[in-house]
C-alpha cells in the first residue's frame, strides 16, 4: 500500500515494457502522472484494492501461495531479470 505521493517515484522503477503493480492506498489518492514516462517505456499499469475475501477465496489463495513458495524454495522457478531498476537506480539483484 502506497500514498499517491510516491505515484512519480514509483514510475521510474520498472524497465522499459515493465510492470507497476499497486495494490490499495493510504493517504493522499490524488498525484499527478507523467504519461508520456509511461508510453514511452511501454509499461503496464495495474492497480487493484486489498478487500475482504469468502472463506473459499481464501482456501485457494492459500494453497496457490503455498504452491508458488514450495516452487521458489525448491529452485524451480525465480526472478526473470538481473537488474533492479528502482528509484533510477540500478543495481544487481539478489536472489
């Protein structure tokens, strides 16, 4: 969760036809947003919100975590880039 006040920050963190994924906000909503940034790296914005969730939903979000974490622990499967681009900066990632 983030407030609407790091909006330009975060947008120079993905690479170019990266993805900026943000989930729910606290404090200010309103920023504003260098589009031409945003066309001109090719990125994807996505944003949703952190809402309640059925019993069933949360067996299965559970179970689908449980699945992804079990493939991150065992190797077989892991970040696809070597780089780190965030707050302009790059620099290598760790895994």
């Amino acid at each position: 969760m983030v407030d609407a006040g790091y909006a330009a920050a975060n947008l120079r963190c993905p690479a170019p036809d990266g993805r900026l994924v943000t989930i729910d906000v606290t404090g200010a909503v309103v920023d504003e947003v260098d589009l031409a940034r945003i066309v001109r790296r090719r990125l994807k914005v996505t944003g949703s919100t952190a809402r309640p969730r059925s019993a069933a939903e949360g067996r299965y979000s559970g179970r689908a975590a449980h699945k992804v974490w079990s493939l991150l622990d065992h190797g077989e499967c892991g970040p696809q880039s070597t780089t780190c681009r965030c707050w302009g900066r790059p620099r290598p990632r760790t895994v």
